[in-house]
C-alpha cells in the first residue's frame, strides 16, 4: 500500500462504500440463527461491520443504516435513501416495485443490446442514454484514476426505441422481470406459490416459506 503518490481515490468516496458493495446481504445473520427474522439486508455506515439483520439493527439505533433490497437476486438501494449519503449521478436508476432504485454492482450481461446506442462505460451494459454507470459499483470503478476511458462515440441520442429493453426494465420493474426469469428457470419454482396454495387446501395450517419472499422483500 501507499505506492503511487498521493491518492485523493480513498477520499472520494465515503469510506463504507467500498465494504458496502463488497459484502453479500440475504444469507442468514450469524448471530441470530435461530430468528426466522435473521435474514441480513440492512448496513450500517457508520460502523461498517457487515450485513446485519433486524435483530442486529437494534445497536445501531442512531446509526445511518441502509436497506439493501432485491431484484432478480441482484442487491439494490433506494435512490431515496443512498442519494442522502451519495452522489449517484451517471448512475442508472430503475423503477421495481414502484420505487426508483440503483444497483450495487454490475450484472453480467451475456451479450450487448441489438443496437444499443449507450452502455456503461465500464461494463457495457446497455444504458438508457443519460446515464454513464448500470451501478454504483461501476461508477467506483469508472471515475478512479486508474480507469483508462475507452472513449466510445456515442451516436447522440440516435435510435432510442432500440434501447426498449432497458425501458421496459426501468418502466414496468420487476413484475415483467421477473415473469421472464420464472419462465426461463423452470428448475427453482417459487416456494412461495406452491405452499400457498397447499395451505388454502388445507385451511389454516398458514406455512411460512423458509426460503419464501427472499426476493421480493419490500
Ligand atoms: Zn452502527
Ligand atoms: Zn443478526
Ligand atoms: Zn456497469
């Protein structure tokens, strides 16, 4: 460490995004096994000691603490809650759940857009054409010193209903997201629909699905 000069990199940023973005939230707290409320999708600024669950949140009580939530077992943030502790310019937002969100990190894309007129500029994700970054990560990554641009011509704002894909993700969230990804992984059903309907069958006998809501928790 320390080699390079002097680095305004560490500065830029608040000091617990890097962690944020690196920590994995919806596994089970460590701490509190046995709640069936120990899921961990919630991050303290200030202390920056990893994904915490609701049980843990109690000793963060006048702590900035953030709600990661999730679309398609990718984490995001509210805009309303990150744009008080960040600037997010360039980054992309997208409507799920009627709620403006950003991603934490990039998600593979596994080839580009058809005519795509604007992607990330670090990943290349295709982009709706204002924006720089598909994600906070890719803004962290795009905007260091040590980032080459890879400067693209961008066809100004030529041909945007080629970009439909990335309205109908920013337009109609998760419902049509999800739809999609049911349909193409028929190997993991949705737990929750299943024991829903077994419990109406049997009257009464409501079951929570362990795994249930994992991600649609909103
Ligand atoms: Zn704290
Ligand atoms: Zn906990
Ligand atoms: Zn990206």
């Amino acid at each position: 460490m320390g080699a390079g000069g002097p680095d305004d990199e560490d500065n830029r940023w608040p000091p617990w995004l890097k962690p944020l973005l690196k920590e994995g939230f919806f596994v089970h707290c460590k701490l509190h096994a046995d709640s069936h409320k120990s899921e961990c999708n919630m991050y303290c600024l200030d202390c920056m000691n990893g994904a915490l669950c609701s049980l843990c949140l109690a000793y963060h009580k006048d702590h900035r603490a953030i709600q990661i939530r999730r679309s398609s077992y990718h984490d995001v943030i509210r805009v309303s809650e990150i744009q008080k502790v960040l600037d997010i310019t360039g980054v992309q937002t997208y409507i799920i759940n009627s709620a403006r969100v950003v991603f934490l990190n990039e998600r593979p894309q596994p080839r580009p857009g058809k005519g795509v007129t604007n992607t990330c500029e670090v990943c290349d994700r295709s982009l709706l054409d204002s924006f720089r970054f598909c994600s906070l990560g890719c803004k962290i990554a795009g905007t260091s010193n040590n980032f080459e641009k890879k400067k693209k011509k961008k066809q100004s704002a030529a041909m945007v209903s080629d970009s439909e894909d990335s309205y109908s993700s920013s337009s109609h969230g998760r419902q049509t997201k999800d739809r999609v990804q049911r349909s193409f992984t028929p190997s993991t059903p949705p737990p929750t629909s299943v024991n829903y309907r077994t419990a109406k069958r049997r009257k009464g006998i409501p079951r929570r699905a362990p795994m249930g809501g994992l991600s649609i928790e909103y």
